[in-house]
C-alpha cells in the first residue's frame, strides 16, 4: 500500500488533505480523486467546475497527477 493526497484547489486557494490514503497504486488513486471530484461537483452545485482541479500527491509531496474537474465531472 502506498498513501497518496488528494489536495483541491479553487483559484489561488487550496484544500489540503491533511489525512490521505492508503491504496495500492497511483492508478487507484487517479480513480478516488476522479470520484471525489465528481461528489464535490454534486454536493456543492453552486461551485463551478471550471477553476477547480485535483491535485494527487505521493508521500513525498510530489504530484503524480493533476485533474482538472472540468475535464472529470
């Protein structure tokens, strides 16, 4: 198992995921942020998706992947 982040940003302001998540790969965690990017679009429709992406990170603080919500949700 390997822990991943999964930090939001909104314009100049992020979300950080202080807490993270144990999954077996990168690929695995590519699929939770796709996820939670579309639960975040659903839960708070007054958010547009423009403007938004994921930022998933490994252990380390490096990002592995960047999804912009538009292009997800």
């Amino acid at each position: 198992m390997s822990k991943f982040f999964l930090h939001v940003r909104r314009g100049d302001t992020v979300f950080e995921d202080r807490k993270g998540l144990d999954v077996r790969d990168v690929t695995d965690a590519v699929r939770a942020a796709v996820h939670d990017a579309r639960q975040i679009v659903a839960n708070e429709p007054e958010v547009l998706p423009t403007g938004q992406w994921m930022e998933v990170t490994d252990d380390q603080g490096n990002t592995v992947r960047t999804l912009r919500f538009e292009t997800i949700v």
